[in-house]
C-alpha cells in the first residue's frame, strides 16, 4: 500500500508522539508532520511493501475471513488525524476488523505486542470505529526475506520453519479515545497549528531540527545566565563520563586477567563472554 503523506498524525506516529518508540520520539513526528519528511528507504521497508500482499493471502487462510486492501488508501478525520490501514476483515459481506501485516527480523521481539504496534492498531480501531484489530507478523532471517516475493514463497517458507507467522489478536481499548486522543489533539495544536517545537531531549531529530529553525548564525554575544550555567553543566558531565569511562576499562581488563583461558563466565547477576576479537559481552542473568 502506497501511503499519502498528510500534515496530520498517522498511526505510525502516536507511539513517537507519547514516547513510546524505540526508534523515534516526538522531534521525528514532528518533522515528518511539518516538513514532510520521510524515512529513507532501506531493506526492512522494501521487504514489509514487497510481501504486504502475500502475507495478506497467507493470513487469509488462517483467519478464516475476507481480508480486502481499503480502497482509499489514508482515510482524514477532523483534518487532525489520518489512518491508513492495510486490510479491512470483512465477515459475510461485514466489516468486522483491522488487519496490520508487518515483517520482521527473527531477531526481534514481537511477543507481547511492542507498544509502537498495539498503539498503532489502536488508532486505527478508533478512526474506523471498529473493535476487532489483528496484527499479522511475518518473522524471519534477512536472508530467507530475500528469496520470498509471492505467496507461495511465504507458504513454503512456512513449512519449512524457516519462517514464522504470528498472529496477535487486539481488542479496541475505549481508553484510547477517551485519554489519548485528547492528548493527540493537544499536541497537534500546540506544536503544528500553534508552531510551538517540541520540547528538547536529546534525540538526533532534535538535534537536525533545532538546527534548522535558525538559517543564519552570525552573531557572537556573552551567553545568559541559564545558558552559562548549562555550558557549565555539560562539561561536568563530559568529565564525569571520561572518569566513568576509564574505570570502566580498568574494570574490564580485571575481568579479561581473572577470566584466564576461559571464554564464558556466569555470575549471579551477569554472564560475561570474550569473543575472539578480545570484546566483553554481558548478558543479564535469568532466574
């Protein structure tokens, strides 16, 4: 499904929004939102555009329902909110549920749902006023993704365990509407109808957009009381992580002499492994 691009809050971006995102908050929301800027391309998207329909026919088999592609492709809600779903569930000749197909690295959690994916079906169940939503995961090696392309592909690679389909059913949570959209809308007026930036953290979106808001930077002036007091305060933290950082490597050197020939400890806390290239690797302890 090809996606339009709108200045309003898609499903994609309410987990960055709230925070919620591993891979992008606020500053990248807001970006994207008001400049339009998109991600560039790279394999793992190629891949989700590339088996959305295969995948769609496979789980079609396994939901036992219809499942048909929407024939807008982003649907606009108070001009604020927008909602692009995948497939539409359809149950004799009923719209009953929303279909969410993703693929991912076997390498990757997916189970529970990841909050970025509950949220995002939880929009979409709340745009289209359904209460069914199902997000259906192809989970596989980069290199088994590459040799799929057609249903088929994706069935074989089922059979053969050389690929899993996980299938999570999401009921529509009412507090979604009745707390976190009032939360969207507020953002939405403040930071891309009222102009305001978002707040600072210390993203690289963040970084790329407090950078872009000022086109010329020419002038020189002593710096105020607040931003003195935070130049002080951030070359104390740069002493602090250089100190923390050469006891760290004191402490890993005791660790590599008291490891001897060994390759792998386990302690109570944490197992530690040195691989041939002389790196530590820690891995918490499981109980």
């Amino acid at each position: 499904m090809k996606y339009v691009q709108t200045k309003t809050i898609g499903g994609t971006a309410v987990s960055s929004i709230l925070g919620l995102n591993p891979w992008s908050g606020p500053w990248d929301a807001w970006d994207r939102i008001v400049n339009g800027t998109t991600i560039e391309p790279n394999e793992a998207m190629e891949r989700g555009t590339r088996l959305e329909g295969p995948i769609a026919e496979i789980a079609q088999g396994v939901l036992g329902i219809d499942l048909i592609e929407p024939a807008e492709t982003t649907t606009i809600i108070d001009g604020v909110f927008s909602a692009s779903a995948d497939r539409f569930g359809y149950v004799d000749g009923k719209r009953q549920a929303i279909i969410e197909i993703k693929t991912a690295s076997s390498y990757a959690t997916i189970d529970p749902v990841p909050n970025h994916y509950w949220l995002q079906v939880q929009h979409y169940l709340w745009a289209f006023n359904l209460d069914r939503g199902v997000l259906v995961a192809l989970q596989a090696f980069p290199e088994v993704f590459r040799m799929l392309d057609t249903a088929d592909d994706v069935d074989f690679a089922l059979t053969r365990k050389a690929a899993n389909l996980v299938i999570h059913e999401i009921e529509r949570d009412p507090r979604y509407g009745e707390h976190t959209i009032p939360k969207l809308r507020d953002w939405f007026q403040r930071h891309i109808v009222g102009g305001e930036v978002p707040d600072v953290d210390g993203s690289k979106a963040c970084r790329v957009g407090l950078f872009g808001l000022h086109e010329e930077r020419t002038a020189e002036s002593e710096a105020e009381p607040e931003l003195d007091a935070l130049l002080t305060l951030r070359q104390a933290v740069k002493n602090t992580e250089a100190k923390q950082k050469e006891q760290r490597d004191i402490i890993e050197n005791q660790i590599r002499a008291k490891m001897a020939h060994r390759r792998k400890v386990s302690g109570s806390d944490y197992s530690c492994t040195l691989s041939r290239n002389n790196r530590l690797t820690f891995k918490e302890a499981t109980n």
